[in-house]
C-alpha cells in the first residue's frame, strides 16, 4: 500500500478549491450539530439574542461582546459534540479517559455560559437600571 493512498484529499487542494471544499465540510458540520439538542436549542436563542445585542448595546464594542458571547456558546458546543463524536466512535464501553474528555468539553460549554450571561447581565445592567 503506497503511504500517499491514506492522505486525505483535502490536503491536496490548493487555493480557493481547498476554501470552497473546506467551507462545504463546514456547512456539513453545522448540519450534523443541528442534530444536537443543545446546538439547536442555543441557535434558538441566538435569534432572539443577536438582534437584542443591538438594542442592548450601546457602542459598537457592547455589541461585538453581547453577539460574541451568543457565538462563543455556540461554537465551544460544537466542539463539544466533536469531542463526544469522536469519543463515542470507539464504542460505549465505560473509559476514565472517555469519561474525563467528556467532562472537560462539558465544563467549557458551562463556562462559556456563564461568561454569556454575565456580559449580557452587565451589559443589561448597564443600559437600564445605571
């Protein structure tokens, strides 16, 4: 078997083939989190929130953090479930290690929230009762 045999083709594209079948793959990611309970549920949120951020906000930074944060949650979910993915690829079997990545990727998720919510409640603070 030749080593070159095993090498993605992604890795062989050059220029804009490789961001236009690298934004594809991307797509393809956001489809499978939509999957994803807890994806689909911050989504929902996100739509509320994202057009909050600019009746909320009052300069340009305050909007970049409120809308930022709303994106944060949303993306360290993603990892996530990337990491349960490619945990749960090797089978259910009870492993301390499996058990550990899960945890930690489930505790970035927890502190990103926690990160969302207090900008969004300084920020709401800040706007109506300051």
């Amino acid at each position: 078997m030749n080593p070159s045999d095993d090498v993605n083709p992604q890795k062989a594209r050059k220029g804009l083939n490789r961001v236009w079948h690298a934004f594809g793959f991307s797509i393809q990611g956001l489809r499978a989190g939509w999957y994803e309970t807890a994806f689909r549920q911050e989504v929902w949120v996100a739509l509320v929130m994202v057009p909050a951020a600019f009746f909320v906000g009052q300069t340009w930074v305050e909007v970049a953090l409120l809308v930022g944060s709303v994106f944060l949650v949303m993306i360290v979910e993603l990892l996530n479930t990337g990491i349960e993915s490619a945990i749960d690829r090797f089978g259910g079997a009870w492993n301390e290690l499996s058990k550990r990545a899960k945890d930690l990727a489930s505790a970035a998720v927890l502190l990103a929230l926690l990160l969302c919510i207090g900008i969004w409640t300084s920020a709401i603070w800040h706007r109506f009762f300051s």
